[in-house]
C-alpha cells in the first residue's frame, strides 16, 4: 500500500521544482519523483502538482509513496569492463581511465556497464559509504564522456575527496572539440545550469540554476570546428556541454546538444567529443598533490586527424 506523506515545505527549498523538493525530501530519485507527479500522486496545496511546479516555504506538499517492494532498485553487478584500464591504485584510491558507454554506477534504467561493477569483477573493494549502488563515487562522468575518474576505497579518502570536490578544489581538466571558434579564444562561461524544463534527460543555461563556471582557452583551430583545453571550476551535470551548446559551439557529435549532424557523421562520431584527460588533488592518504593524465581515445583522435 502506499505511504502517504503530508508535510509543509521548508524554507531551504523555497523556488525548488516538485520533483527535486521531493527528491530532497524523501530520497527518491529524481526520475522516480516525476514519476509520482505524473501518475497525479503529489498534491500541492491540495491541487495537483506537475513535476516542474515549483514549491514555496509553507506550502503544504501531500504524496502518496510507493511501498518499498514496489520502489525499483538499482544493484551492483560484477562484470568486466573492456577497455576500463587502471591509472593508479593504492590503499586509499583507485583511478580509472573510464571508456565511453559506461556508467559511474548503476541507475534504475541502466543495464550497460558500470565503473563501479567492473572494479567489483576485477576484485577492487571499495569505501562502502554512499548508497549503495554507487559505494566510492565521489564524482561522475556522463555515460559518453572518457577519461579519468577517482574512486575511493576507504572510508577516510571517501569523506576527503568527496569535500575536495564539494569546496572546488580538485584540478578537473577536460578537452573538447567543439563546432566553430569561441569568441574570445580565452575565456569564462559564467550561467547557472538547471534541468530542461522540456526533457527529462537534458540540462539548460536558466535564471534558476545552479551557479556554474566553466573555464576554456583553444588550443587548436580547424576550418569547422576547436580544439579546447577547459577547466571546471564547478561539475553540474553536462555542464560542459550544456555552456558551450548555449554558445553556439556545441561538442561536436553532441546532437542531444544541438550539434551538426553531417559534421558528426563525416567525422565518424557516434557521440560527443569530450574527454577527461587531467585529474589533480591532494591524495586524502598522504596530503601530497597528485595528477593523472589520460590519452584520446582511439574514436576522438580519428576525429581530429581527418579535420
């Protein structure tokens, strides 16, 4: 049977959607949130609420939850992942050079590989803190972007990166190849990031958003697009394809981004080109600062020869 919850908002949420206030609320998922408003199972104010909605401090917020045999659940699955290589490994981390097609962790939804049950199959223990699908992450690459992750094994090196990347103090360099030239070919996008109020899987530059600053400079300029070393200084999520999009100069083979298709298909890309490929930070172990570097992918580099 469901549970039904009804509770005033509190002020911390104030401006916040439906599906996030319940998320924070209650712990579901995103996704599974919008869910409920869809089946008309979130009254806001005694009216129906719509998952984009947006909560005010007081309001009264009623949801009927599902029990939780009937809440989906996503579970680690031991399995190689081909192309997965180790950069680093000792008592307190491991860094991973993560191949595209592969999740961080598993997701209700997701039933590709994962980072997380490709270290389980190659016998890596990890921290146990965190839900527990996705036990050690501290930070996430996109399903389609490579490169270079850091995952935690103990519980002290989960706690201290984990507020290593909340306080912006991780080194994350990626390089993208992007359509066109940015104008100025050094520069900061400074515009906060929130999900598309249209599509459930696609984020957009709003007045709402979360702050997010993404730093750039061209490293090399080609007739139909630029190759560009950028640094975030905060990681929402797309958010690189999402500042760079809102631009005009989407990640080449990004379409879900607005991308030229011909361009992708003559350079053979099946998705976006973006990767990870520097990663810094004080090792939580031993204080001192550590980087790791990762190299193009065999699809990304072909791109770039035949530009």
């Amino acid at each position: 049977m469901p549970d039904a919850r009804t509770l005033f908002v509190p002020e911390g949420l104030e401006g916040e959607r439906v599906d996030a206030a319940l998320a924070r609320l209650f712990g579901v998922s995103r996704t599974r949130a919008a869910e409920l408003a869809r089946a008309g199972d979130v009254q806001l104010n005694s009216r129906q609420a719509g998952k984009s909605d947006r909560v005010s401090a007081g309001d009264l917020l009623e949801v009927a939850l599902p029990s939780p045999q009937e809440v989906p659940t996503a579970t680690v699955v031991a399995e190689p992942v081909p192309g997965m290589t180790i950069i680093h490994d000792d008592d307190d981390i491991v860094v991973v050079d993560k191949p595209v097609g592969v999740a961080a962790h598993p997701s209700v939804g997701w039933t590709g590989p994962t980072v997380v049950g490709g270290l389980a199959a190659a016998g890596y223990r990890i921290a146990t803190s965190g839900a527990s699908e996705r036990q050690g992450i501290v930070s996430r690459l996109d399903v389609g972007t490579s490169g270079l992750m850091v995952v935690a094994k103990s519980e002290y090196a989960y706690s201290v990166l984990k507020q290593a990347f909340r306080s912006r103090s991780v080194d994350k360099t990626y390089h993208a190849l992007v359509q066109g030239l940015p104008d100025p070919v050094v520069g900061t996008i400074d515009a906060p990031i929130g999900r598309h109020p249209g599509y459930d899987y696609k984020f957009a530059v709003m007045e709402k958003g979360k702050p997010s600053v993404t730093h750039y400079e061209v490293i090399e300029a080609f007739r139909a697009a630029s190759l560009l070393d950028i640094h975030l200084e905060t990681g929402r999520t797309h958010q690189i394809r999402v500042h760079f999009s809102a631009l005009h100069h989407p990640c080449a083979g990004d379409l879900t981004y607005g991308a030229d298709p011909t361009l992708a298909a003559r350079l053979g890309l099946e998705r976006q080109w973006l990767h990870a490929v520097g990663l810094g930070f004080e090792h939580p172990g031993s204080g001192d600062y550590v980087s790791f570097q990762s190299q193009y992918p065999s699809d990304l580099q072909r791109a770039l020869d035949l530009l």
